[in-house]
C-alpha cells in the first residue's frame, strides 16, 4: 500500500485532533533501559502516563527510571526474570 499526498495530508490534520495528553493512563514498556524503548518510556511519561519500565539490564533499567524521575514524571520500575 503507497502513501498518497492525500493520506499525508490526512494523517497530519488528523495530528491536529488526537489527544496530546496520557494523564491516568498506565504504559507498560519493555525494552526500557535503552534505545527506543528508553525514548517511548520518557516520552509516554512527559505526556502523563504513568510508565512502567521493564529490562533485562537492571543498572541502566534504574538509570532510565531515574531519569524520568528527576524530569518530574512518575514511573514505576519492573525488573525482568529471565532464566
């Protein structure tokens, strides 16, 4: 399926309309201590979700929480079992 310029332009007017804020809203990410994972969790949080972060790595795990705190956003933290 090819995007057409009408799709374009109604993709973005459509941007326009969609709510900008997450506010009682909880997102689960996985993947979060780094790379696109780190990016969605603080992003989904600086809208006002609340995020809960789950990784295999735990010290960049609790960095990435760490710093969504110090923004001033809420998280909670998950640390994965893998065998």
């Amino acid at each position: 399926m090819s995007i057409t310029k009408e799709n374009q332009e109604q993709s973005k007017s459509n941007a326009n309309t969609r709510p900008q804020t997450l506010a009682g809203k909880i997102a689960i990410v996985t993947g979060a201590s780094s790379g696109i994972g780190a990016v969605t969790a603080f992003e989904l949080a600086r809208r006002g979700a609340q995020v809960v972060l789950a990784a295999r790595r735990v010290d960049e795990l609790e960095a990435q929480a760490s710093a969504i705190t110090q923004a001033g956003y809420a998280r909670k933290q998950c640390r994965s079992c893998m065998a």
